[in-house]
C-alpha cells in the first residue's frame, strides 16, 4: 500500500451513549435514547444503554488502549444531558468534569480529540417539549454548543456539530427503529428542518466563541440501479437526492436539492428561500461516514425514497448485510469534492459487523474479515487521495464493541473486544493489523 502524508490523522470513533454507560450517574438526565431503550420490544434481546461498554467508569484503561494503538485522533461524542440535564438552564458540572478529565487524559498521552456535539442521543426534557420541531430547537442547540465550547475549546481543535442527520430523520421520525421511535412521513421533512437550522446556529455559535475548527459528520453511499429499467434508474435517482444530496445541498449550497418533492410527494412542505436562512455558514472540514453502497429497485410501498435494497450471493456482506464495497468510498469522496468543491475531509466512520462471541476465554481474538476490510478500505482513501480529493484523516468504527443502537449488544463492530460478562478489554487481529497500519503510517 502505498504510504499517506506524515500528517494524516489515524483514529478511532466512538459515541457517548453507545459506549459509556451509567446515563443517569453524577447528576445526568436521561436522553431519549435511554427511554427509548427501556420501553419493551424496542431493541434486539432487551439491551439498553445503561451498562454498554462501561467506559464512563474505565475511560482510563481505553484512553491507554488507544496508546498503545498508536491513535493519532480519537472521535468522541457529549451526552448532551450529561452536561444539560434538562436540555436548557443549569450546567451539570460532574458531567463536564467527566469530559474534562477525558479530553485532559488523551492530550497527555498525544491524541487529538475530535468531538461531536450531537450523536443522536437527545435531552428526554426537550423531546417532552417538542424536540428538534420546536420552533427553538436551533436555540436550544446553540446554547448547549456554548457551554461545552466555553469548557472545552481551549482543549478540543476539531468539532462537528452533529452526526449522521439523515440518520436520524430517517431511523428515528420516518420508520420508527430509532428514538423517539416516530413513524410518519409528514413530520420527517420538519425534523430534517430543525436539525439543519440546529447545526446553523450552532455554527455561528461556535465561531463566536472559539477559532478550532467546526465541521459537520455525514453518511453517504453511491446509489446504484437493480437494473437499466426505467423505474429502477428513477429510484436511484431519489435515494441518493434523499440521503447524499439532502443534507449537503442545504448546508453547502444554502438550498434543498431538486427531486425532493418527488422523495416524498405530497408529504414534502411548500419551503420559502427564508426557511434555510443560516443554514449554509462555512464549515472547516466535513465528516464522511462510509459503509457500503446500495443496489436498489423500485418499490411503490415503501416509505421514502421509494426503493428497496438488493441483495446478491455471490458478494460480500457485514453483519448487518452490508455489502463490503471499497470501491464506494473512493467513489463517495471523489463525488464529494466533484459536487461540493476541495472542503478538507475526514473518513469519520468505518467498520464492519461481524458475528463474534459476547464473551471470550482466550486471551486473542482473530477478525482477518475485518483485517482485510480495513486494508482494502484505507487503500480505498489512497486512491481517492491520488485523484486530487483532500482527506486528511481516517477514523475506524469502531474502537470498542459497543451498544449497536436497535440491535442492541448483538453487532460488534469493535477493534477491540469487549465481553459482555465481564467488561474485559481484548485486542482483535484487527486491531493489531490497525496499529501496524499507524506505525508505518499507511505502508505495509
């Protein structure tokens, strides 16, 4: 493989409900992920957050784990009702302080904190309020991103706002596998509204108060038709203007991209030029997250954006029937900077699920599938590298098996293994394979 700059960032993600553990410790309130999570048939075998990965109580051991991997950068993200336990007004200070020691800990050991203001878990307080609809969500936003920035910007260089928005409206508000657990196709457009206007305000409040850096994290595919059929080639079309176009047209061209009517029909709202008012400040850098890509059909019942996934035997799926396709990633960063221009970038995501054991006797664990999925992916960088794309980092998810969202404990994505018995720590092959990978800085 040929080798990267002396200056590319190798790092590993992570996201505060997925692996922290004790949500409601030291004054914190409870999220939306964490009501969600106990509400029954809500997540695979009855998992919740509340234990996860347990890292609220043994940040130390992973931030020493990350060492000795030799991470340059390590992805994180706030519980926002750590900090705000009622989303708004008083300050936790023991949920700081917990960030705070955290943040203090990976600087002294030379690793750049990347954070993450929003990664889907939501104050319960504003969720009771209206949530992301309300007509002060934005406000609500920006005031929390002024007082984790205020507490930690003289420490953290790089921030995104939020994480995966499409995610978000798509998961959580259209087809109700995420929290709030919302089905309806006529308040998606709004939530998809509201987080954008979030992430404008909290831009603007960002830069007035610090000079780091503020990007925002995006999960994108290539789109590609079953078929030349005509319906097939039109289904494509609207998944990649519904989940690669929504958000980075607004955010980056100041307006929705054309065909969203087409998304979502008579569900999509008569928008003014005002609606997106703010929404497209200057951004530093833009997180892609990349897993797979689609093959999709027509499908006239489904929800937006009307396509369905094709599967293939003959190639090769994750766990969560990914398809393993690193071509994608190259193909996603070079239609980034075609579309959007030479915004720097970072890989913020990257991984592969696999079947594993929740509890591990021996004391190695072998994932050549990973090993190989994430040579051929960081070659995958390289090659979009090589056509003039400017990546400046690589993040893999994830550093640790952690709590999969609707799946529960049951998808581990982790370089490195944790037993669901007993909270042990053990490195994968993968995870060996990833520290070599970063001590010949991308030539092996």
């Amino acid at each position: 493989m040929t080798g990267f700059p002396k200056d590319f960032l190798w790092g590993a993600a992570t996201s505060a409900y997925q692996i922290e553990g004790s949500p409601l410790a030291d004054g914190a309130g409870p999220s939306n992920w964490h009501r969600f999570s106990h509400e029954p048939g809500r997540i695979e075998g009855g998992d919740t957050g509340d234990v996860a990965s347990d890292h609220y109580r043994r940040w130390r051991e992973d931030v020493d784990i990350m060492s000795d991997l030799g991470l340059d950068a390590y992805r994180l993200s706030l519980s926002w009702s750590r900090i705000l336990p009622e989303g708004t007004g008083a300050v936790n200070e023991r949920g700081l302080d917990f960030y705070r020691a955290l943040i203090d800990r990976l600087l002294e050991r030379n690793i750049q904190p990347f954070v993450t203001l929003f990664h889907w878990d939501y104050p319960a307080a504003l969720d009771d309020r209206g949530g992301w609809r309300h007509r002060d969500s934005a406000s609500w936003f920006a005031e929390y991103t002024k007082v984790v920035v205020r507490a930690l910007g003289d420490r953290v260089r790089h921030w995104a706002t939020m994480n995966e928005p499409w995610v978000v409206v798509d998961a959580g508000y259209l087809h109700g596998l995420h929290a709030p657990g919302v089905r309806d196709v006529r308040v998606a457009p709004w939530i998809s509204l509201g987080l954008l206007r979030a992430h404008g305000e909290a831009v603007r409040a960002f830069r007035a108060e610090c000079g780091q850096q503020v990007g925002l994290v995006v999960n994108l595919e290539p789109k590609d038709p079953a078929s030349n059929a005509p319906d097939d080639l039109a289904a494509a079309r609207r998944s990649d203007v519904y989940m690669n176009q929504q958000y980075l047209d607004a955010v980056m061209r100041g307006h929705y991209p054309d065909g969203m009517r087409e998304v979502f029909g008579d569900a999509w709202p008569e928008w003014s030029d005002a609606d997106l008012q703010g929404v497209a400040e200057p951004l530093d850098f833009l997180g892609v997250n990349y897993y797979q890509r689609s093959v999709v059909r027509h499908d006239a019942r489904a929800l937006p954006p009307q396509a369905a996934p094709v599967r293939s035997p003959e190639k090769d799926y994750s766990d969560l029937g990914w398809e393993v396709y690193p071509e994608g990633l190259t193909r996603t960063l070079v239609w980034v900077k075609e579309r959007y221009g030479d915004i720097p970038l970072y890989v913020t995501e990257n991984g592969m699920a696999l079947p594993e054991p929740a509890t591990l006797a021996a004391s190695s664990f072998d994932d050549p599938r990973r090993v190989d999925y994430l040579r051929r992916h960081a070659l995958a960088v390289r090659t979009a590298m090589d056509a003039g794309v400017d990546v400046r980092g690589y993040f893999v998810w994830s550093l640790l098996d952690n709590f999969e969202w609707s799946c529960g404990r049951s998808k581990r994505f982790g370089i490195v293994h944790v037993d669901q018995e007993t909270q042990r720590r053990t490195l994968k092959s993968s995870a060996l394979f990833y520290r070599d990978l970063i001590r010949n800085r991308g030539s092996l």
